[in-house]
C-alpha cells in the first residue's frame, strides 16, 4: 500500500497580540514557497526568502492550537474546535 504525503495540521482562534500580519502561505520540503491571496498566487525558490517564510511559519506554529502532527490527531483538541463551531452557529 502506498503512503499517503504526511501532514501537519495547526490553528489560531486569533493571531496573538504583536504577531506578522496574516499571510497565506505554504512551504514546501524548505525548498520553496507558494503565497497565495485573492489577486496573485506566487511561487519563490530565492533560498532566503525560503527561509524566512519558514522561520516565520516556525514562530506562529510554536503558539499554535496543534490539531495533526503525521499520523498522530488531537482528538481532544478537534472537539474544542467543533464545539466552538457549533456555539457560534
């Protein structure tokens, strides 16, 4: 059976005080850098913005409500966030 591509899963309720502005981004395998919004999506391979994008996901992810790491799920965790779903809907 083949494996599927592991992944990590994290969420912020709010971006805590002082934190980068939002920005949409991936990483990928620190070798490049997908950012996305509404009007353009741009890919970057420049080895120094690489590595900021990824300093910069490293922070955020360091403070971060962990929902997936690999094949290990915060179950706990996922039903918090349903159920804060389910109390603003």
């Amino acid at each position: 059976m083949e494996s599927l591509p592991s992944y990590n899963l994290a969420y912020y309720e709010e971006l805590p005080e002082n934190s980068p502005a939002k920005v949409n981004f991936l990483v990928i395998d620190n070798q490049e850098v997908f950012l996305l919004s509404n009007a353009i999506s741009l890919v970057v391979r420049q080895p120094d913005i690489v590595q900021f994008f990824s300093s910069y996901y490293e922070r955020l992810w360091s403070k971060a409500k962990v929902l997936k790491v690999n094949s290990d799920i915060n179950y706990d965790a996922l039903k918090e966030l349903e159920a804060e779903f389910e109390q603003r809907s």
